[in-house]
C-alpha cells in the first residue's frame, strides 16, 4: 500500500497539480468572487474533465512514455535488470493511479460545490 502511494506520488504529483490549478482553484475564485451569474458552471467544468480525460487521455501513449522511467526505478530498486513482466505490471499500475487523481480531482470539485452551496 504504501508503495502505490509512494508511486502515486512520483508520477501523477504533477498532473494532480495541474488538474488543481486549471480546474478546482479557477472554479472556487468564480465562486468566491465573479460578480457574474454564469448556471451551472460547475457542471461544465466536471464535464470538461471528464471529457478531456477520456477524448485525450491515450493510454498506450502514456505507457510508452512512463516505461523508461519505470525500468529506471526498478533497476534501481530490485539492483539488476528487470524483466518485462515486472515492467509492464508496475507501469499498469501506475498508468491505473491517473484514475485515481481524477477522482480526487472530481471530489475536491464536489467539496467546493457543496461548501459554496453551488448545485
């Protein structure tokens, strides 16, 4: 367990950072201070998200893209040569954590919605 939080960590600090800082922090400054009744905006963002997450989000491309990174790690973990299995299974489990920052993402949206009584 607490190395998949360690790896959810390494990998996706940067990308839960993002989705924060695009999505979460501008739709609480709209509520907190937009003068501007613009109906449910929060449901366009969620919308937004979730669209952008499945329209672009390719995971083969994300595989390749992690699989050096991960033969790194693990060679440097298990102090030799990795095999493939070992490779695809821990880049599996990494590319399946991007799931979970979208779910902190939606909950931390949900949290703003429900403190600033927006439905």
């Amino acid at each position: 367990m607490l190395k998949k939080f360690h790896l959810f960590i390494k990998y996706q600090s940067v990308y839960l950072a993002q989705l924060l800082i695009f999505l979460v922090l501008p739709l609480a400054a709209f509520f907190e201070f937009s003068i501007y009744p613009l109906p449910k905006i929060q449901y366009f963002v969620l919308g937004y998200l979730i669209l952008f997450q499945y329209a672009f989000y390719n995971e083969k491309k994300y595989l390749r893209k992690i699989t050096p990174k991960v033969t790194g790690h693990l060679q440097k973990e298990l102090k030799r040569t990795p095999s493939l299995t070992e490779i695809n299974s821990l880049a599996r489990i990494i590319a399946e954590t991007r799931q979970v920052t979208i779910i902190i993402v939606v909950l931390m949206m949900i949290t703003v919605m429900i403190y600033y009584k927006e439905f």
